[in-house]
C-alpha cells in the first residue's frame, strides 16, 4: 500500500498528520537533507569570505539561492546520489559540488567539505534545525498554554474551592490559585530550558582538525571554527569532542521537555478528577459521541489524550536523554539512528499540547457544585479555629478541635458554632471564629 494518514505505521505521520505535518521542515529526511545544504554552503562560503579561495559575487549569490530555495526535488536528487555512494553526507557533498560547477566555479569546489567529516555537519545540522524547531514551534505553543491557563486563572481568581490531600477533604484554596501553581511550574522549566546552550561539535574527524592543521599549520582553526559556528549558525561550539558531539546539552533539552510535560500531565489528571467531581461540566459538540453504548456520556477524552501522548513522549525522551551522551570510545554509529527519532517525542508533544488546550476550551465552571462541597465540609475550618485559640492560649486546642471532628461522617455549621459557643472565652473571640465559614477560609497569595 501507498503511505498515506490511513497506512502510515506510526500514528504521528497517520492519525495525527495534520496537527503536527509543518514540523517536517525540522524532522523530516528533507529536513535533515536541507540543514545539510545550509551547513556545507555556509562553510564553503565562510572559508571563501576567509581568503582560503577566490570565487565571483555571481558564484556566491547562486550558492546561496541552493540553500535558500532548497526543495523536495533537490532532496531526492542528493538520494538519487545518495544510491550509489550509500553514504547520506557525501550524496550532499556531492550535489553542491555539481551546483559548484553549475555556477561556474568547478575551479573550487574542492574546497566544499574541506577537512570535516560527517559529524561536522551532522552535528551541527541537527543542533541547528533542533534550536529553530524549539524557538519557532516548541517554545511558542508552551507560551500560549501557559498564556491561557493565566487567563483562566484570572477568570477563576475569586472562586473558593474546597482543597483535598490525600484525597481527603482539607483547607479550602482558590481555584485561580490553583491554575497560577502550574503557570509557576511552567515559568520555571521554560526559564531553565533558557539557560541550556545549543551546542555543536565542528573540529574534524575526531575533534582536533587535523587535516585542517596538516593543510594549513599556521591557520587558527579553533578560533575559525568558533567563529563559523557561534557567528554563522548561531550555534555554541564545543571546544574538546570526540569525532561526534558529546549531547549532554541536547540531553539537557529532553531532560527539560520532560519536565514540562510531567507537569501538564499533572495538570491533565486534576482536570480530570475535577470533571469527575462535577466541578466542571464540558460544552458539547454538536454530532460528538461519548460512548458507543451509553448515550448520556461526555467523556474527558482531550485529557486523556493529553496524558497519554505525553506519556509516550516521555517515554522517547527518556531513551534519548540518557542514550545519547553514552558512545563507544570515540564514537559509534548509535547516536545516528537514536537521532532520527529526536522529531517523535516533540511531535507527540505538540499533539498533546493540542488536546490540552481543545479540553481547556470546553471546561465550563460548576460554581453550583463548588459551593455544595464546601458547604458539606464545614470540618476543614477546625483549623483556623484551634490556631486562633493558640494565639489566646487557649489550653489544648488543637485535641479540643480533633475531638470535634475527626473520623465524623459529617460536621455542619451548627456543629461548628455549638462547639464555639462551648468554649471559655470571650465574646469578641466567638464573634470572630464564628466569621470563618468554608467559603472564606481561603487564604492569601500574591495579585494573579
């Protein structure tokens, strides 16, 4: 059968195709194949503007038109080539050579490719479409999520809810509060993701460019390839590798990725415990089933995607943050094939991104239900009561309150304010406790 989203293996180029195809400009074999071009034709071009050869203005600007217009008909002819050499970087190699010629200057297309080896170029391909990938796609859909659970966050600042640990009723919370918790978290994984360098390793077969130096002994090839590197590609050189990057910063990418969505999976199952709870109903569309069998249902399912796609994302960033820093020696052929997936797992990322935002558009507040449950927990203002005795030093308090209320099926407000109008203390105190309901025990923190 043909590939198409019907017989595609791997539901990212099947089911989920279209939520997520622009990022084959980063990921794909094209994609790959493209940042190769760029690579080779900068570097061509930087030791020209160098004064390693002469070659025309007009020469230049058709190099350059290569890389800039680079198209799937130029991918499939480095494959076409690629067929005969069976080696992926000499194929690209080789095309520019002919696009040298084409310019009319086969006088110096030696010089493409000049002392690098593959890694060269792939390691500095990969990083470089990796960084446009996580500064154009990656980075932007994380800010717009975090951008509008603020915004619910501000819608629901106001909104007292009761708050369980253990599961077990306890000290009411705001539910903007709770909102601002994850926007927080994600505040705080996006600035340490900031902080890691886009790294590259460029020095020749093994990292010490010795054909560069056996070429041209009295050139700085150090502070060339910085230059090329940090200058051109905008990309931070490794100063000491082996013949490939090391990728512990890359690893220090996924490690991050990961992260964030152990967060919003987090995030996921709460909204889902939520809806389960009634504290949330779902706006319905029109047509849309929940179940085969029971009609009634709407059923969380962009969660539940959510979570499920980024548990298998996980999962692949797992494998690659820790597989990838480990190579035999100088190097292996391991981290090339381990590569080749590094476009999945942000994929079913981005594809869980989508479904959490869906599912957060069809959240429709139950304030009805939110106030039910408060007003059935009136137990969990205990607490503000035996700490206000503490401050009046009151004996025993917090055993008085446990008497009270502990392992009971249910304390209501009159419980509540029997058990204040007990208490040996003065009127202005029992006028105070009896202030404190389940509705405003909610605290204080900082203008969302």
């Amino acid at each position: 059968m043909e590939l198409n989203n019907l017989t595609a293996i791997s539901p990212v180029d099947g089911r989920y195709r279209k939520q997520i195809a622009y990022l084959d400009e980063y990921f794909s074999e094209y994609a790959l194949i493209k940042y190769r071009v760029i690579v080779e034709t900068e570097y061509f071009l930087f030791l020209a503007d160098k004064k390693f050869f002469e070659i025309n203005s007009k020469a230049k600007e058709q190099l350059k038109n290569v890389a800039a217009d680079f198209g799937l008909t130029d991918a499939q002819q480095i494959k076409q080539i690629e067929t005969i050499t069976n080696h992926d970087v000499k194929a690209v190699e080789y095309f520019l050579k002919q696009q040298t010629e084409k310019a009319g200057a086969a006088d110096v297309k030696e010089w493409m490719h000049f002392g690098l080896t593959s890694q060269d170029i792939n390691n500095t391909s990969i990083p470089l479409s990796w960084k446009h990938c996580m500064e154009r796609e990656y980075l932007p859909a994380i800010a717009n999520l975090k951008n509008t659970l603020h915004k619910l966050a501000i819608q629901w600042k106001d909104i007292p809810m009761l708050a369980r640990t253990h599961g077990q009723p306890a000290s009411p919370t705001r539910l903007g509060k709770e909102i601002m918790v994850v926007v927080e978290r994600l505040n705080n994984q996006v600035k340490l993701f900031s902080y890691i360098p886009y790294t590259a390793k460029f020095g020749g077969a093994t990292g010490n460019f010795n054909a560069h130096y056996a070429a041209f002994s009295k050139k700085d090839w150090v502070s060339l390839a910085n230059e090329f590197v940090e200058n051109i590609l905008g990309l931070q050189r490794l100063q000491f590798t082996t013949q490939i990057e090391h990728y512990d910063n890359l690893s220090a990418h996924l490690d991050a990725i990961k992260r964030i969505n152990t967060i919003l999976i987090d995030l996921c199952r709460d909204l889902w415990m939520y809806i389960s709870m009634d504290y949330f109903k779902q706006k319905i569309n029109e047509g849309e089933i929940g179940s085969s069998a029971m009609p009634h249902k709407v059923n969380p399912i962009d969660f539940e995607n959510a979570e499920g796609n980024f548990g298998v994302a996980n999962a692949l960033l797992e494998h690659l943050s820790a597989k990838l820093p480990v190579s035999r020696l100088q190097r292996d052929l391991t981290d090339s094939t381990v590569l080749r997936n590094l476009g999945v797992p942000v994929a079913q990322t981005l594809i869980a991104v989508k479904s959490l935002e869906k599912g957060l558009e069809k959240l429709v507040l139950n304030e009805v239900k939110l106030r039910e449950d408060l007003e059935n927990n009136w137990a969990v203002v205990a607490e503000a009561i035996q700490t206000i005795l503490r401050r009046e030093n009151y004996p025993n308090p917090f055993e008085a309150l446990k008497e009270l209320t502990r392992g009971k099926s249910s304390i209501t407000k009159n419980d509540i304010h029997q058990f204040i109008d007990s208490l040996k203390v003065s009127a202005e105190i029992k006028k105070e406790l009896k202030t404190i309901t389940p509705h405003n025990y909610t605290g204080v923190n900082p203008e969302i």
